[in-house]
DNA sequence: AAACGCAGCAACCGCCCGTAC
DNA sequence: GGTACGGGCGGTTGCTGCGTT
C-alpha cells in the first residue's frame, strides 16, 4: 500500500506565493506559532495551499534574518570546506551559515560556486599543462629519466590534456580505468568534492593556483600498499577496506587493485570479526601526513614538483589511482601546508580521526555492499577546526565509552543494558560517550561497531534486492547528523 | 524590437527518517 | 514489532529576467 498524500491535490494552489498568501501565513506563524503540524496550518488560516508547501515557503522566504544572495568569500569557503566534508547535506551547512537557508545554498552551490570551481580547475589544468610541457622538453633534451622519457611522450600523444602528471613515470595501467582517470568528469559529488580537496577546500585567493603548483614542492612518498591483481591484501585483513567497497566509493567501478593506507581504515565492511574500533589511531592532520607519507626531497625536479615512483610501482602490474597520485603530490608535511589534508580522510575510508581531545565519530552514510560514503566534518585548518568543534561539540570532556565485552578496548568500559546493544554485534547501538564521566550518547551518530554489524554482507547474505532492504533497516541507527550532535543521556545507564 | 539562450532562483516532488500509536 | 503519519531533505523543474544576436 503507497502512503497517503499528505494534502489534496487537486484542491491546492500552486507556482509562487502572492503577497496576500505571505502575509497570511507570516502573521498567523508569528502570533500563533506552526502548531507543530504543517499539514493542518493551511486549513487555519485559509489557504489553500500544501502544508509541505507552507512549510518551505515559511522556512525559506518568509521566516525572520534570512539573507538572500551576496555570498561572501568566506561562506564560500565555509561551503567548500563543509562540501568536502559532508557532501551535499545542505541543511547541516546552512546551519552553519546564520541567516542562509538549506535551498539557498543548494542553489548558489549548483549555479554559481560549482562553475566558479571548475573553472578554477581549467586554469589549473592549463597552468600545470604548460609546466609540464616544459619539463618535458627538459627531459627530452637531457635523454629522459630512467629510459622513460618515452612513456611520457605516450601520455601527451595519447591525450593533451592528461599532462596533469607529465613527471610521473608510467605505471602499469589497468585495462579498462575509472572513468575519470581517462577523463576528468566534474558532474558528481565525489568528483567536485575531490577538486575541492585539491584546491585546499578554499576559493579565496590566498590560495590560488600558483601557491598550489609551490606548495608541490616536496616529493611525498606514501607508504601505501599495494594490493596485487588478486586483490590479495599484503597485510592483516582485519585492518583493510576491502577493495570492492573502496572502489565503488571512488569511481563507482570495480578496479583491480587498490591503494591501501596502514592506519586508519577498518573492516567495516568486512565479514571478519570485529576490530576493536576505540583502538583508532587519534592523530592530527599533520600527524597524519607525517604518519602515512614518507618525504623524499631528493626526487625534487626542476619545476618543483615531487618524482613518484617505485613505492607506487608495488608488485607487477599494480598502478595508484590518479586521486592518490593527486593527493600525494597536494598532501606533504609542510605546516603551511596543513589545509591540504584537510578532507584526505574522504579518500581513506571513514576512520580517520581527527581529534582534540574532543570526539569525531567517524562518519556513515547508507552503509551496505560497497555504499559507505562521507567522512568527518573537517574544517579548512586546523583553527578553523577546532573553532568549529568547540561551537559544534559540548565543552565538557568528552571521552568516547568502550563496553565491558569488548576485550581489546583501550577506552573506560562499561557493561550495558541488553536493551541498548546490538542484536548483532552485542555492542551498543550508538555511540556512548562519557560527558564529565557520565554516559551519554550523541542522538544520531553511529558507533564504528554497529556499522560493522549492519554492514557485514555475511549477515544478509548476497546483495540482493531483498537483502539491502534488510540491510538499509537495520542500518537506519548508523546515520549520522554530526552537527546537530547533542548529548543525551543514556536510558537504563547511571 | 523580437527572438533566443542562459542563469538564477523559487517551488515542487518524492523519498527517507523519526516517532507516536 | 509493525504501521501510519508528519517533517525533513536532496534533487529537479519550470518560471522569470537579463543579455546577446
């Protein structure tokens, strides 16, 4: 049976509000409030129209200190940095921006912001093309670099535009790519929220593109594995991401091999037992570059931009993703530089913490074969973060809560109720916290463990129609709505 | 001046989620 | 636990105004 519709609709008005309509349901909201039910304010005060329609109406036009158009700068660059973040959740952004509505944003992002970004990325092809053909004269005339002068000849012949990385030896190359490995295609969100990354997560002019050709100026080296043609995983599989589940995040795509950081991505989706995820590795965003990269300065080349190779070259016949070869170029540990990681994790999977002493759960979103999207809420620097999580989160002391069974768990544990633990994993269903040493939970948000549970496709089975629809229930409680993160007390616990 | 194309934006649609019963 | 319902949200549509030809 389909649901009702909410009004009759062939009895309401609809196109745009009159001014007669406005002031109607402007006056009767300001004296009387929405009463809680939308559906019924219409009939109340006469009009015809939808109560969904009132609601928008109020919401976006109509309610008080709404501010229309004049973006500043740096709401533009508190969208982009949100948009890495989160992705296109406009309403958490909007809460963000005082005075801004959800549909505003959605609507600037979509006409204006996005342009302007892809144009920023034009010039910044153009800019790297033309470096790089320089250098590729360069190493034409001094004979080439380790007998591969002729690969990078290939790579322009084989397309002009892809000189984006001229100094990169060739790699192996799989047989069929990513769509945008062969293509730079802007028309999604990972791709735009990708660009982003790239650009620092920022328009404004401090960090333009030439900054961005200077600040590669350090050759970076991941210590990134390699996983082979079989997809077999050089190291324990309880602590990778298995490689279908990446790869559809990325490209939507299945690939053949993958990159795999050491730290920070967990068997989510895995069929393994459970990691303990309170063990996460709580690191900063510097820290996290200098954990995960390895800085080589003697592979700088003449136009200041890093050399990668062998550690990308793995096993026979492995090859990175054109994203990590970009984030490794963008991602060294230079201070200045930090800005640059900021949204990394987007690319790691959804366990990098970032963490002052405050939590960061980790971030999910329709969790299911090969479905985990989004990542931590990130700011634009590390002030810039902090600020925001001091806004965001409680200023108690914040500690995340282990459970009493949960054999591995650094963090204080405590036996829960049966009524608040997972039927599956016997872990709690969200995440509790401890606020000044009481358990509390943060409404909404996800316990890595539960995601695990809900996600493991060893549970339901193969992924069938029938299946993600079990899956999509069960993973209801792993959403996530960071931002409106509001400690509640935990029932049945002290 | 008219036709056309395009950008911007308000509004709608339909799905999803939380919650009350 | 299942169902119904209202609210919320993101994606899309279509209208309007402006610029160009």
């Amino acid at each position: 049976m389909g649901r009702a519709p909410c009004c009759d609709k062939a009895n309401v008005k609809r196109g745009p509000w009159s001014p007669e309509e406005d002031a109607k349901l402007k006056s009767y909201i300001e004296q009387h409030g929405t009463g809680g039910n939308w559906i019924a304010l219409p009939q109340k005060i006469g009009l015809k129209r939808c109560g969904k329609s009132c609601r928008l109406r109020w919401l976006n036009y109509l309610r008080p200190n709404i501010k229309h158009g004049g973006f500043s700068e740096e709401e533009d660059n508190i969208i982009c940095s949100l948009y890495i973040s989160i992705g296109s959740r406009w309403s958490i952004i909007a809460a963000q921006l005082p005075g801004r509505t959800d549909n505003d944003i959605k609507n600037y992002w979509n006409t204006r912001l996005k342009k302007k970004l892809l144009g920023r990325q034009r010039k910044e092809h153009q800019l790297a093309r033309k470096s790089g053909l320089v250098k590729q004269d360069i190493i034409k005339r001094s004979g080439g670099v380790g007998g591969n002068s002729n690969s990078h000849s290939g790579i322009l012949a084989a397309d002009g535009q892809n000189s984006y990385w001229p100094e990169l030896p060739v790699l192996a190359v799989p047989t069929v790519l990513p769509q945008q490995q062969q293509q730079p295609c802007f028309n999604d969100h990972a791709s735009i929220r990708k660009l982003l990354i790239k650009l620092g997560g920022r328009f404004s002019s401090n960090h333009d593109t030439n900054q961005a050709t200077q600040d590669s100026s350090t050759d970076i080296q991941p210590t990134f594995q390699v996983l082979d043609d079989n997809n077999n995983i050089p190291y324990a599989a309880t602590a990778v991401t298995p490689t279908h589940q990446m790869d559809e995040h990325y490209s939507g795509k299945n690939m053949q091999s993958l990159l795999v950081p050491r730290h920070g991505i967990h068997a989510l989706n895995s069929s393994s037992a459970p990691v303990a995820l309170s063990n996460i590795d709580v690191i900063s965003p510097h820290q996290f570059a200098q954990t995960h990269y390895m800085v080589n300065t003697d592979n700088i080349d003449g136009a200041g931009n890093g050399i990668m190779h062998n550690m990308f070259q793995g096993q026979g016949g492995n090859y990175v993703t054109d994203q990590l070869k970009e984030m490794a170029v963008y991602n060294n540990n230079n201070t200045d530089n930090q800005q640059r990681f900021d949204g990394m994790e987007y690319l790691y999977g959804d366990e990098m913490m970032i963490m002052n002493n405050r939590i960061v759960s980790s971030y999910g979103e329709s969790i299911g074969w090969g479905e985990m999207l989004g990542c931590p809420p990130v700011a634009s620097s590390s002030d810039d973060y902090n600020a925001g999580m001091d806004r965001l989160m409680p200023a108690a002391p914040v500690q995340e809560c282990g459970f009493a069974n949960d054999q591995t768990s650094q963090t204080p544990s405590m036996a829960f109720p049966a009524s608040i633990l997972s039927p599956l994993s016997a872990t709690p269903k969200f995440p509790i916290y401890l606020f000044n040493q009481k358990p509390c939970r943060i409404r909404n948000s996800f316990h890595p463990s539960c995601v695990k549970a809900v996600s493991s496709t060893a549970q339901f089975g193969e992924p069938n129609k029938e299946n993600k629809q079990k899956l999509q229930i069960k993973s209801t409680f792993v959403k996530e709505k960071l931002w409106e993160a509001v400690p509640a007390p935990v029932k049945g616990l002290p």
